[in-house]
C-alpha cells in the first residue's frame, strides 16, 4: 500500500524536525498510541491500538527507525508493527523544505500489511491509511502552534 502527500507546517524547518523526533509529540501523532519511547538512536518502540473496519481494534507491537537522516531535511522511516491480527511492514521517505509561511512535508510511504486486518480489503485500508495520517498531521500541528506560542519555535 502506497501513501504519500504533502503538508504545510506554520513554523521554521528545525522547529518541525525537532517536533519529528520527539517521542512524546510523535506517540500524541499516532492516532491509537498507547505509548512510544526512544530505546535507541533514532529507534522508537511502543504499542499502539487500532482496529479496521469489522476488524476490532487490538494492541499492536510497534517499532519504528529513523534512518538516513539529514537534519533539518530528511530521513527514512523504517515500521514494523505486530499483533494478533496481522501485521504492518515498510518504509517511508519524509522531506522538510522551507517555503514562505512554514515547512513544507513530502512522504511518501510503501506499507505492506498482512494477517486478518488484511482481509478487510485494499479500499479500506487506503481509506484508513489517509484518515490515520491526517489525523496525524492536525496532531502535530496542534503541537507546534502550542510550542511556537510557548516561544519554544524560534530556532
């Protein structure tokens, strides 16, 4: 399954790549975190909890690595996510370009999903996929308009 978009941020460029590392802000940016901690350089783990369509939402182990990186520019995600249900694989590229106004994000995400959550069907999951990401990406802008009024942005 392919995702890919783009999203404007109202902030400078290392403001929203700081906000990309934190794993507090990126477990508020995953909808159904439960939790995600920084077990390593650019390694975060966690669990989290969705469920798809007739699929009844259920914990799934979650590990994602951050490779690659270019601060304040670039980097690779790298997802692997297990539970009873099934499974979530894969890789996204994510750049950050400065443009009037803000921080310009492009993803592009490959995901290869398998188990009973499969099952639901390609259209589903696409559906899901892009509901999930923007709830993501309001979540992250909630957190750097918060941050940018605290007078934490100016980098």
């Amino acid at each position: 399954m392919i995702v890919d978009g783009e999203h404007t941020f109202p902030g400078p460029r290392q403001t929203v790549w700081d906000l990309l590392q934190d794993p507090e802000v990126l477990a508020k940016a995953m909808p159904g975190a439960r939790k995600l901690h920084l077990t390593g350089d650019g390694v975060y783990e966690g669990v989290i909890r969705i469920g798809v369509g007739p699929v009844t939402a259920a914990e799934w182990s979650l590990k994602v690595e951050l490779k690659d990186r270019v601060e304040p520019a670039s980097y690779t995600m790298m997802v692997d996510s297990k539970g009873a249900l099934g499974f979530t694989r894969g890789s996204a590229t994510v750049n950050l370009d400065e443009v009037a106004g803000g921080t310009k994000m492009r993803y592009h995400a490959d995901l290869s999903i398998g188990g009973k959550v499969a099952g639901v069907g390609q259209r589903l999951l696409d559906q899901v996929a892009k509901m999930l990401t923007r709830q993501g990406l309001d979540a992250l802008n909630k957190e750097l308009e918060a941050r940018l009024a605290a007078g934490g942005g100016a980098k």
